[in-house]
C-alpha cells in the first residue's frame, strides 16, 4: 500500500484508548477489503512499523484473525472493526492516523504520521548507566558517532549544566550546512528521549572558525 500520502479529512475515528486515528473514508476501504477475505468478520486489522524509509517509517498493513493476537498487542474497535497496533510500534504511531489517497486513482491507504525516525538510528533498548555526562557520552560513543562517522563526523560532549548538554561537532558535521538538522533531528532528539533530565541541547561549535565558544 502506498504510504507516501496523506489527505486532509479531519473525519477521524479514534475512540479512548486507541493508539492512532482512521478517517471515515479509510474505515469505509478497510470494510470494502474485508469483506471480500474468507471468514471476514473474524480478522483484526493490524498497524505496525516494520522499519525506516528514507525520512519516515516503513509500514506494514494486514489483516489478521481475532485469536492469533499477541497479548501484548494493543487493539480497539471501530464501527466493528478491531485495530491492533504491536506494542513495539505503539511509540512509533501514537498520533497517526490511516487515510486515503488525496488522489483517487492512486486507491490504497496511507498513514499521516507526526513522528519520525531518529536519522541516528533507534535507541530505544540501549542501556545507559552512570550520571547524567556519564550517560551523554556512552550515548555519543555507542550510537550517535558511528552513525555520524559513516558521513565522516563525530560529536564531542563538552559539558552539562544543570539542563543543557553542550556539544561540539567536528569532522564532516563542522560547517556542514546540514549540521543543525543533524543537531536537531539526530543528536539532540536522541539525547532527549534517551535522558529525560536534559531538556536542551546546544551546539557550541564555532562552525565558521572550528573554535569552542562554550569555552571561550
């Protein structure tokens, strides 16, 4: 199914409990396909995230019966129909919502998805230990550099005060005119949802001059 689109219906389907929202138009659809699988009423519609591509989430959409659900599958119903979404793609697509094509003749589904993958890589099962510096630069060395070093950069941490981690980009990433989106997108969301007790990162790289100002 084509994922690439989205529309803007703001008829959305998202009872309590729900992870991610259907539009009337895509519950209609859903309903259509269902209807033509053997056994129709018993099959769940399951959501999940089955990796990246390029900048957004690649997805998977299938239909799945009632009783080959996963305990820790999340589900709800919708005018009859049960949504599942797997626990490891709840995160992913809280906030989503499963649509249709604003071009008719395309047909499918689409998923409008306000997140995004970390441009660094995937963070959530790794382990940190220590205080919080401690934990920045286990989380430099082990994730964010060898993603930034595949487009010959590194980061350095250079401090923490009291919220605000500093770091300083070198290599490929100093002057770089893509260096705040790497800053943004990849390092500082990564430090973010890895160490809730930074709230802000700050590049303190002299990208003109390679100097330090949070030393000078």
């Amino acid at each position: 199914m084509n994922m690439s689109e989205v529309t803007t219906e703001v008829n959305i389907e998202s009872p309590e409990g729900a992870v991610m929202g259907v539009t009337s138009e895509a519950m209609t659809k859903v309903i259509e396909v269902r209807a033509e699988e053997e056994q129709s009423e018993e099959l769940a519609l399951r959501i999940s995230v089955t990796g990246t591509q390029g900048t957004d989430y690649a997805y998977d959409l299938a239909f799945l019966n009632l009783n080959d659900l996963a305990d820790d599958d999340l589900s709800w119903e919708i005018e009859g129909l049960t949504v599942v979404v797997p626990e490891e793609s709840r995160s992913r697509l809280i906030g989503a919502t499963l649509d249709i094509p604003s071009n008719s003749a395309q047909g499918g589904l689409v998923i409008k998805n306000p997140n995004r993958p970390n441009p660094l890589g995937d963070i959530e099962h790794l382990e940190l230990s220590g205080d919080i510096p401690e934990r920045v630069q286990q989380l430099l060395e082990q994730r964010i550099n060898p993603a930034l070093a595949s487009h010959g950069g590194f980061a350095t941490l250079m401090g923490v005060d009291d919220s605000k981690a500093y770091i300083t980009m070198g290599g490929g990433c100093q002057g770089c005119a893509m260096s705040q989106a790497t800053l943004t997108e990849g390092i500082q969301a990564a430090i973010l949802e890895a160490i809730p007790e930074i709230t802000e990162v700050i590049d303190s790289t002299d990208h003109a001059s390679g100097s330090n100002p949070f030393y000078s």
